[in-house]
C-alpha cells in the first residue's frame, strides 16, 4: 500500500470524515463528502434499497437532508490508473498545526528531552518538514504534536498552548519537555522560554484548555448551531478519537420477475429518477442503465422502480434484522438463487447432516442450521462520535441500530453517503424460542437475570442523552456464544478470527425469533472460499469443543467469579467474560465486546447453575 493511500473499507470503518490520519511526515484530518473526488467514473453506486430508505429517513429527521433530496449511496473514490498524474482521492487538510522538531536541545538537570514547539506557518516554505532555528541552523524533521482539543459533539481544534500556557499572549519560543520513560502526563510539560509552564497532567483538569468554538476542519468551518462545551485533551492517535457511526445489512434476495431484478442491480443509478420520462433520460445518457433495461418499455422499468422504492420504505420502518431473520428462518431448503449474481444463496441443512446425536450434549434447543454460501453485506457510514461510542444495543424494541444518537455530521448536506459492499458466506443458527423461554424461567436463570440488569443499569449513568436499554438476557446468551463459536470456527477451518462477523438474532418485542449469523465477508478472495459453510457438516463437534473450552478460563477463578456491578466501569455489562475466554476482535463484535456472561453458557467455577447446555461427563 502506498503511503498516502487507504483501503476503500477503512474509509468507512477506521478513517472516515473527520478522523485523522498519520502521514510520513504530518497528520490530517479526513475531509468531508464535499471534499471527495467524485467526479466522472471515481465512484461507484450501490444499490440497497432497505438501507438507503432507513438513512435517508433518519438524515430528513435531523435536518441534515433537503426533504424532497433522495439519498443514494457510492463506494468511496478508488484509483483507476495508478500512472495517472491526477488520481482520484480524498482532500485532508493538515492537522494539528502544531509540530514537535526531533532535535533534543540541552535543558536543566533530571530532563530526558526538550523539543521545540512551532507551528505549521513557521515551517520551511518549500517542503513542509524543517524548521529554521534563530541561529540559522535547519532541525531534521518536525513531526506533529501528539495533543488536540475536542468536545464530545465531536469538534475539533488545535490547542492554543499559547493560551493555555500564559492565560495571555508572549511572544517566546515554546518547548515540550519529557521526563523519564513512562508517559506519563505528569512527565510532559508545555514551556515557555519565559519561565511559565504546564503539564499534560493539568490540561486534563476541566475547562483548562478553555471553551469549543466548534471547529469542524474535516469540513473546513465552524459549527453553525455554535458551542460552549469545555474543551478536552485528546491524544491523536488513541482509539477514543474516533467512533464511526456505520449501519449494515444483509442483502436479501429479489423474488419478483427478470426485469424487477435488472432494475434492483442498477437502481443506485437512477436515484434521480422520479417520472417515467426520467427513466428515457437514464437509459440515454447512463451507461449502465441502458445496457441493462434498454429493450423494456420505461412504464414498466418505472413501475418496478416505485415498487422497489415502496418496499423499501416500508422496511425501512421496521428492524433490517427481523427481515434477515424472516428469510433465513424460513426453513426452506433453498433460500434465494444459485447464482453468481445472487446478493444470497443459503440451504437449510436437514439435521442428520449436522446432528449426529453426541450423548454428551444435547443439541434439541437449536432448531436448523442454514449453510448461507453467498451473501452480501453493505455497510454505510452516516457520522461518527468522539470520547464514547455510541450506544448500539436495542432501544425502541426493534432496531438493532441506535439511530436516535445524532453524532456528528459528514458532510454539509450531501445527498450520498459512502457505503462498501462486501461478499462473503456464513452460518445461521436458529434457536427453538420455546426452549430460550423455559431456561429463562429457571430460578437461577432469573438471579443471573438480575445481576446483568443491575450492572448494565450502573454502566449506562454515563450516558445523559439517549442512554441504552439492556438488550435482554437472550442475546447475552447468543452474543457469548457467538463469540465461543467464532473462536473455535478460527481454529477449525484456518480463517483468522479477525476475519469473522456475528449478527445475534435477539431483539427486544420478538420472543419467537433467536438466531446467530456468524460469517465473514471481503471485498476480496478471503471470505468467499468456501472455509466457513464447510464446518456445517462438524457444527456439533464445534459447538461441543466450544462450550468445553469455556468452563474453564485461563484467568480462573478471577474470571468466573466476576459480578455485573458498580464498580466495574466497563465490564459492569460483563459477567464472567475476559480477554482469555470470550472477548474478540472489536472489529468482529456486534457490540464492542459487551454483554457477554459465559455463566449463561457452561457450569464454570462459580456453580450458578445458570447455564444453557449441560456437557455431561
């Protein structure tokens, strides 16, 4: 990969609009959708008619989409030609202004180093890189300052050390001043030739960086609505810079006619298209469109379009996951088309192709397992948060998605938002409700029951606008054993786990519908091989050694016997779960590795009794 170059997926997940991104020699910050280059053939668009409805809805209810725009959804600019001399791209402004010189220069007695501190403008006019001393010497290369100020509505700025140093202005040169090697913020210090300084360990105090003005540079202006937040420090690169705010589906199969299905694969390329003499201009003057729908009559290729349209803003009313769910459940032996077109293709697998009635673990509580050989999911990126993520767990008892956080904008009003499409297969087990309602009416069920409420409702006090529901104790069931398969699917058929997703099937309101989709997807070859379905056949060996390798975890006792409660912080979603057991790649987990109890799963150490499988010997 190229220096300055990002994969088409990261632009979605890890650096979209408004992150920031290091470079060899600076930092920048993404810029916003008007920043992308997306002119002529730099883009592609995509069609997923259920998604594009349910953001739009949501960008017309915050105001960031004109109410008679239609939002369609493109993959972000690629490079066509690597030879070519103006390549399609991404503007990023540089940020921080603010930039440290390498060079070590003498200071008092105990410091490991004094660097100088300079600002972009006084760099060397030519490269960028060098900053010239008062003597006339050249420093080796500056690097960008580690420290920014951001407020939780997600603007961003340079900290004036200046300022913040002097409570005023001066005119001397400043240095960063680093002590020992523990990074420790009471070792570094901001400090003036003048004498005044402060430490890293004092900007962090409320209010010392002073108020947001609501700089957006991703955007290159200033919030309209205004600020008055305190500002905080923040260190570029930690992982609390930047929480992108993605929503993703899983492509369902068309059922309708050949021509319903033409119009579906090249409906993002007829957005615009709201009358039947619109559809004329599309076929003549889009590519694509004509290759695909120029022998059919445009009333026809119109009423498909609105017919596509209307189910999609009807589902869009709905949960994407009990759709999903509706499908794959169906229990039909083949859902969708073999083909290699097909956005999905599954089989629901009789059960003596996986159950092979092991004595030692009875399986009678999963009710099919469904070998998906081909699906599609696409992935759009609406906004993003700083300091905390935004809270994803179910909250109006049908979304999967919280929506209701309105995080922080992408764009000025752009009527697009980048979107990836990625293919892949997985697995999908679905669950008998009947046997998930009488494990929950269990006495010891309840108690552990209670405990998880406890501690969820302790963890969400941090959130003072749109604070999360508990996502039930039914999907922290399915969320650990999701996490226990994927683990042991990993070492089975070789992909890494990194490479694994998960669904979990478990929403509030829906009593009859529990399943895990476990899969994996990729833009290329890795995920499409075939690995995955083909453990269907072992499933019952894998769940066994699964469930086996959780009643005891490296970290026991500690592990087991840890409680949901008011002194956890983060893991008061948690019960008995840790890095030795049942957390996963953040990149692989639905909920960021929350909500996850393998007491719910196996007897461990702490004798519950509140376990779902019972491995007998």
């Amino acid at each position: 990969m190229a220096k300055n170059e990002l994969r088409l997926s990261q632009l979605i997940r890890t650096f979209g609009p408004g992150s920031m991104v290091d470079l060899p020699a600076h930092s920048v910050v993404v810029g916003g959708l008007e920043q992308w280059e997306m002119r002529g053939e730099a883009f592609v668009t995509l069609s997923e008619p259920r998604l594009q409805a349910r953001l739009e809805q949501f960008l017309k209810g915050s105001q960031r989409l004109d109410e008679g725009a239609r939002l369609s959804l493109r993959m972000p600019p690629a490079i066509l030609d690597t030879r070519a001399i103006d390549t399609n791209g991404v503007t990023a402004p540089i940020f921080p202004a603010w930039f440290v010189c390498n060079d070590a220069e003498p200071a008092e007695a105990g410091t490991l180093r004094r660097r100088r501190l300079v600002r972009w403008r006084d760099l060397d006019a030519k490269t960028r890189d060098k900053f010239q001393f008062e003597d006339g010497r050249k420093s080796s290369r500056v690097t960008p300052i580690r420290f920014v100020a951001a407020c939780p509505s997600g603007h961003l700025q340079d900290i004036n050390w200046i300022w913040v140093v002097h409570a005023g202005t001066c005119g001397r040169e400043m240095w960063l001043e680093e002590k020992g090697t523990s990074a420790d913020p009471a070792d570094t210090s901001i400090v003036c030739a003048c004498g005044k300084r402060i430490s890293l360990q004092d900007a962090f105090q409320p209010g010392r960086l002073g108020k947001c003005r609501g700089e957006r540079p991703w955007l290159l202006d200033r919030d309209p609505a205004g600020c008055d937040q305190n500002l905080k420090l923040l260190t570029r690169t930690a992982t609390n810079t930047y929480f992108p705010q993605v929503y993703t589906v899983i492509s369902l199969p068309s059922e309708d006619d050949e021509l319903a299905k033409l119009v579906d694969e090249v409906a993002g390329r007829m957005t615009s298209v709201k009358s039947i003499a619109d559809v004329a201009m599309a076929k003549r003057f889009v590519d694509e469109v004509g290759a695909a729908l120029g022998p059919y009559d445009d009333a026809d290729i119109f009423d498909r379009l609105t017919r596509l349209r209307e189910g999609a803003e009807a589902g869009a009313k709905g949960s994407a996951k009990l759709a999903e769910f509706d499908l794959l459940a169906c229990g039909r032996p083949q859902i969708g088309h073999d083909h290699p077109k097909s956005k999905l293709f599954a089989e629901t697998l009789s059960r003596t192709r996986w159950d092979f009635g092991s004595p030692d673990l009875d399986v009678s509580a999963i009710k099919s397992l469904v070998a998906v050989h081909r699906l599609r999911e696409v992935s759009a990126l609406y906004g993003f948060t700083r300091f905390e993520a935004a809270p994803s767990v179910a909250d109006d008892g049908v979304e999967d998605v919280q929506l209701a956080v309105l995080g922080s904008p992408i764009s000025k009003g752009a009527d697009w938002l980048p979107a990836v499409e990625q293919f892949g297969e997985g697995l999908f087990i679905h669950f008998d409700p009947d046997a998930i309602t009488a494990w929950l009416a269990e006495a010891d069920v309840a108690r552990r029951h209670d405990k998880l409420v406890a501690g969820f409702a302790h963890w969400r006090k941090r959130f003072t606008d749109h604070p999360p529901s508990y996502p039930g104790t039914p999907y922290v069931l399915l969320h650990s054993l999701s996490h226990a398969l994927m683990s042991e699917i990993a070492i089975d058929c070789g992909y890494p786990s990194s490479a694994l997703k998960e669904r979990i099937y478990a929403l509030p309101g829906q009593p009859d519908r529990f399943g895990v989709l476990i899969y994996t997807a990729s833009p290329g070859a890795q995920g499409t091989l075939g690995g995955l379905v083909s453990t269907a056949p072992r499933f019952a060996a894998i769940l066994r050694g699964a469930l086996e390798r959780l009643a005891v975890c490296s970290n026991d006792p500690v592990c087991a016997d840890h409680e949901p409660d008011d002194r956890s912080g983060d893991r008061a979603t948690h019960g008995a779960a840790c890095h030795g057991c049942l957390l996963i790649a953040e990149t692989s987990c639905e909920l960021r590795n929350q909500s996850l109890d393998r007491t719910l799963l196996v007897s461990t150490m702490s004798r519950e009794g509140a376990e779902f499988f019972d491995l007998a010997g």
